[in-house]
C-alpha cells in the first residue's frame, strides 16, 4: 500500500497580481487531509493555455490526484474549460444535467432570464464526467488519465466548497487511503526557541513516522504533531502516545490541547460555568466583540458589546468620567477600568473585557507611541489590568490586541475562579 | 527588453495540511507588481529537502527572481537553510550582522537570554549575502547565479513584509523593468454575465495588450483592465482611455473607479461631507464596526457601536420595545427601525447602520430561515430598510451582510442627500 498524493491548482491572474487571496487550497487541503489524502504541493498560475498544459504536466509526475479551481466563469477571460478539452483530446458537448441546472437556477433561484453566455455553461468536454454544481452554472468536472485523477471546479469557495463535498466521497471510495492525524496544542507565554529547548529531549526520541511542528502566531505557538498509516488502531495509539508526553512537557504554557480557535476555547469555558460576557472595546473598534460572535451558538454567552471610538461615547455610553479621560487620557489604566465598570452596569454581563489604545498609523504620543493598549478584563469583585505595546502596523496590532484580550479573560477564567 | 518574471515559493508543511493561508504570496506580487515584475506563478510546498531542490529546478526554468519564504525557524522542523546552502555549494558560517542582530533583539526589544538555538540564526551560507531582518531573528538571504536572483525570507509576515522593503529597491535597480498598470472599477447590482454583454463590444475590440478580468465577490463585480509596457507614456495614456471608455459603459452600476474597500469609499464619503456614522449590530456581532474602524483615520467619523446581541440590550442600551420585539420578533423590520432611533439618540451620530437576522447555523425558523437579514440606513428623517436572505456558511454570512450593508448607507448618502 502506497500514499496518494494530491496537489492543488489554482488559476487565475488574480492570484497572481495579489488581488485575491488563495483561501481555496488551504480548505481543500483540509480536506483531502481528513480522507487520509497528503498534499504535494499547491500552485497558483495565471489564466494562460501553456502554463496551464505546463503545470498539468509538472504535477502529475508528483501526485494521482489534482485538483483545479478558477478560470470556469462565463467570460472570456477564463479559459481553462477549453484547454482541458483540448489536454484532453475531447470536444465540447452540452450536457443534459448541466444545463438544467443552469436553468433552473436562473429561473427559480435568480430569478432573471438566460442568457447565450450562461446556457453556454453547460458545455463540457466530452471526455469527462460531470460533477453536479448546486451553488452555480460552472459544472466540476473529472478526467481520467491513467492512474490519475483530475477534478477542475469553479474558484468561487461557496460553489467549489458545495462540489468537494461529491468529491471527497468519490476519492475515498476509489483509492485505498492511510489515515492521517494531526494533533495539535496551542501554547501561550513562550517563545518558539524555548518550547524547543523544554520539548528538546522528546523531540529527538520522537519515532521518525511522527513529525513535529512549531506554528507561531499572534504571540502563541502551535505544537502539532502529524503521522499516517494504514493501521489505523495502531497508528492513532502511537500519535495519542506521543501527544500525551508531550502535553505533560508543556502543560504550563498549554491554552488548550486541540487546534481550536482562542474564541471556541473562551466560549466553551463561558457555556460550561453558564456565565456572560460583553466587550467595551476603543481601538479594537468591534474587532473582539466580532471574534465572539463568530462561534456558533454564541448567544447563549454573548451580550453585546458598546464600541466607543469617540470620547463622547466613552463618557455617555459607559459613563466614564470627563475628568479621568482628561487627567490620564483616553489610553490609560483609569479610562479602560471605568469602560469596564461602566459596561458591567449597562450590559449587566457577568465578566468584560475593555480595552484603550493607539493602533496606528498616526496618533501616537511620546507618552503612548502607536501600538500602546490597556486591556483589563474581569468583574466587578476582580480584575486583571495589563498594557500591551504592539508593533505591527493598523489592522495586525487590531488583531493581535483582540487575541490577547481574549486569552486574558480566559486566563483570569481558569485561574481567578471569582 | 524584455518582461521579468518571479515566481513565489512558500515553504512550510502547515501550508499543505490547510492549517494556514498563505497571505505572503498574495502581499509579495502586489509588491513586485508595483516595480514591474509580473509573476509568473506561486508553489507552497511542504518542509521537504527533495521537493525544495526540485521546485527550484522548476522554477528558474520560468522565472528570474524566485523569492522564497518559511523554513527559516530556530527549530529542527525548518530546512530552508541548509538546504540553501547545500544547493548553492556553499558551507555555513556565522554573519557577523546577523548576530549583532539577534543579541541586540533579545537584549533590547525581548528581554530574554539569547540562547543557543537562537545564535544558530546568524549562520549563513557563505555564497549567500545577507538582507537584516530588523523585524526578527533569521536573516534574508540573496543568492545569485547565472542571470538569476533568489531570495529566501522568514514566512512569518511581519518579518518578510520588513525586508521586501529593502529587496524591492535592489531589485528595481538590478533589472531594466516595463511598468505595470491595473485600473479597477467596482460594481454593484449587476453579476458578471450581464455585465460581459453590456460591454461585448469594448471586450471585442480592446487591444491584445490589455488584458479585462472580471472579479466576482461579495455579489459586488470587479471590472480590471491590466497592461504592461517600457514606454511609461505611452502605456499609461492607452490603458486611461480605455478605462474611460469602460467607465462609461457601466456607469450605472459603478460604486466606485478605484480599487478601494468598501468601507474606505464609505469613509471618505463621511470625511468629506463631515458627517458621523454608528451601527447597531445584532447578528454581525460587531464585523460592521470593525471594518468601518479598520480604516486609518475614522475616528474622524465613527462615533462608536452598540452591540446588541441579547433581547436585553437592544431594550435597556438601544430602546427598543418589548411588545416590539414580541409582537414581531428581533429579525424583524419594525425591531431594526427602532434599533437605528436608539442609536441615534445614544450616539448623536449622524447616520446609524442597523442590522438584525439569522446566521445560522442554527436558530432559523419557518418564517425566518438562516441567512434572513433585515438592514436599516439612514437618519432620523429618511430612512432605507431591506430584507437580506444570505446562502452561506455563519461567517460568509456575516462578511457578505456587513459589505452589503455599509454598501447600502453609501447609495444612501450619495443618492439620498439628505
């Protein structure tokens, strides 16, 4: 039994002038992942006959499965349904089922008329096999070329997301696929190098079928530990194993102990203790608040939030007082504990996070330079105050601050137990 | 002369499992399109020495700059390095700058003992010459060889974003380079096929050098003309009358002619007329606030954000009724509509955004399925309501409202003139 390889192709010019971000391959990547698929390599080309027919070539000598997103669109600008024909050695045919839908998505769900372009659609090669597209016009379709497998699929994520999920059923049912683990912890308070220098010992006597890797982000570091194999009792035993010696390693910088997002693992502490929670946040601009609601079933924890980006909203929704925002300023221990008194009596959530600062690009001071935020989290009885000095630019000091303050009230969470 | 291509290679095993996007190869070809190198494609590959030496084999048959990021790490799991060094023939040795640079980063900036693994970050091929990363502690690196240029940076974004800035001027001096334009025009309230048919005959007759794309997002189309030339002139005056031409023809559906954010054009909207804004957000959580305070700059215009998520502050923080929200429920037209009055009370703002619906996955109704919106724009004396019905996962949903709706108070301020 071998592994089967996949790698991802994405076209379009787009992606290659930076317009768009590749979201696509990392998805898709996930998962080819959970079916026991490895990938090779993902690779994104302009919408260009050569390098299209050029990379097919190149990828096949790596992986039995490729996987190909965008340039399916209606325009004439994309025009990768016609170079597979041609790669292909087919002709272009309607076909049946693909125009039906086409219609009957105009007609029923968009309600406007069919136009020539879009009946155009339903054309595919009559060398492939056409895989259903329920989110839109553009058909997948699946060409075989010996032991390989091509899927071509449109690159608009809800219509390509929407056929992967024929997909994946149909991969896992034609090859004899390993299974594959990750398992991941996520550390805080620690930097890459010293994890490395704790975990150093069970690093080196790790077997060599289990890789280790170090994922920083935002001020934490991610621990995974990924294998596979055809055994899978065994191959899970060996993994789980291994993990449990390494959570005993770094259990004081341990957040939590599967690849979970900072807000899923606030949010399942808040639900579990039955508590609430808003946001007062300034600099953040709803940026928090945003991060909570974003996990399903966050009402049952979340109240709301009060953004207040002017100072009259700081003195009129959460009753901060003017002389506190004029003696120590709005960026300030005294102005983020007031926000959150004054939230915890407006919103009357049982814990709250505030927070004050300069994000950039201008309005530093001497004082408090660009990247300045005080965050305080906690409840009326308890709080926990802290200044953060950021150094990114705008939009990645609004991320990492948000993070923070979240991994601050889960802290005071676990450890405070008011 | 002739055009210089890069190719990107990203590095790193987390790349090929989807545990993260790759936001770098989108950022760098902004970057390099800017000076005038095209990209002629981007490859993630995963932490493997063989698949390293082969892509690079691959792709210096393409291009003349490779610029290559990850694998750069303190830690046993990151190879870049050494593979490097071993394809460019050359032995590792210690570079003096790069280590005044990681002692001076951990005494000065992190307050930490440097430790063994960290000096081991100033070990550089001999055949390389190094570009100092003042972000971080693992040094660029240049290597050269016959008419082509490689670059290997750190994959963590801050820290390649830091030392672009020094490759894209030495790069703009090493190559004679055409430049580049993009024009971008954003629409709204048309999708793609039917604006290919209003502009069939500019499509027909556009000259072979310019490139049109069409862009689908958000429900919102982007049009781009791109061209690339070595007379600068010449090539700029082509491509403007072209895009006046294109202006032209989808005047009526056009939000804006520059490739702008939404809430960038709603912002300098605000700017210029000095008006003020707020929202009221019940299911996008606080997404609508954060992006307008995404944007440099607003606190000149964003008051601030009342985040009602529960029934209980929408009554006690935004005034809404309670027979309101029984009689009619919170997704409901009448419950935005006293959403916006509350808010514009509490702010004082001059316009308020108001937004009420489902998001799923759970929680929809008979009446009220998942993905039911209801967004409100206005003042107190004119006002726009719309019942939004979205077919995404929660947070497409909630993206896709927050767009819309800051799209909605643009028409509203721009049409409306109140």
């Amino acid at each position: 039994m071998k592994n089967i390889y996949a790698s991802i192709i994405t076209i379009g010019d787009e992606l290659l002038i930076g317009q768009v971000i590749d979201t696509n391959s990392a998805w898709i990547a996930q998962q080819l992942n959970k079916i026991g698929i490895a990938i090779k390599n993902r690779i994104s080309i302009g919408d260009d006959a050569d390098e299209i027919r050029n990379t097919l070539d190149f990828e096949t000598k790596n992986a039995q499965v490729i996987l190909i997103t965008g340039g399916l669109g209606p325009t004439n600008d994309d025009i990768t349904k016609n170079v597979l024909c041609d790669y292909f050695g087919g002709k272009m045919i309607v076909d049946k089922s693909a125009l039906e839908n086409v219609k009957y998505l105009f007609e029923k769900i968009y309600h406007k008329p069919v136009s020539e372009i879009n009946l155009k659609q339903a054309e595919v090669p009559d060398v492939c096999e056409v895989i259903l597209n329920k989110r839109g016009s553009a058909p997948g379709m699946m060409f075989q070329r010996g032991g390989e497998t091509f899927i071509s699929m449109p690159g608009v994520p809800y219509e390509m997301q929407g056929i992967m999920e024929d997909v994946i059923p149909l991969l896992a049912k034609k090859f004899k696929l390993p299974s594959i683990f990750h398992k991941t912890i996520l550390t805080a308070g620690i930097g890459e190098s010293a994890l490395a220098e704790i975990i150093k010992d069970f690093e080196d006597h790790l077997p060599k079928e289990i890789k280790l890797a170090y994922l920083p982000n935002y001020g934490m570091v991610r621990l995974r530990l990924t294998t596979s194999g055809f055994d899978k009792t065994k191959t899970e035993n060996e993994i789980k194993s291994q993990f449990t010696d390494l959570k005993k390693l770094v259990k004081d910088y341990t957040v939590i102990d599967e690849d979970k997002n900072m807000e899923e693992v606030l949010g399942n502490i808040l639900l579990k203790n039955k508590k609430t929670i808003s946001t007062a946040e300034s600099c953040t601009g709803g940026a928090i608040a945003s991060l909570i609601s974003s996990v399903p079933g966050s009402s049952a924890y979340f109240e709301g939030s009060i953004v207040s980006y002017s100072y009259k909203i700081k003195e009129s929704l959460l009753n901060v007082k003017k002389e506190t925002l004029e003696k120590y300023g709005a960026v300030s221990e005294e102005t983020v504990r007031e926000m959150l008194f004054g939230l915890l009596d407006k919103t009357k959530a049982d814990y709250g996070i505030a927070v004050s600062g300069i994000m950039g690009p201008d309005g530093g001071t001497k004082e408090n330079p660009v990247g300045t935020v005080w965050v305080i989290v906690g409840n009326k009885e308890k709080q926990v105050v802290q200044k953060l000095k950021q150094r990114f630019e705008r939009k990645k000091n609004i991320e990492v601050t948000s993070i923070m303050a979240l991994n601050m009230m889960r802290k005071f969470l676990v450890n405070g137990k008011n």
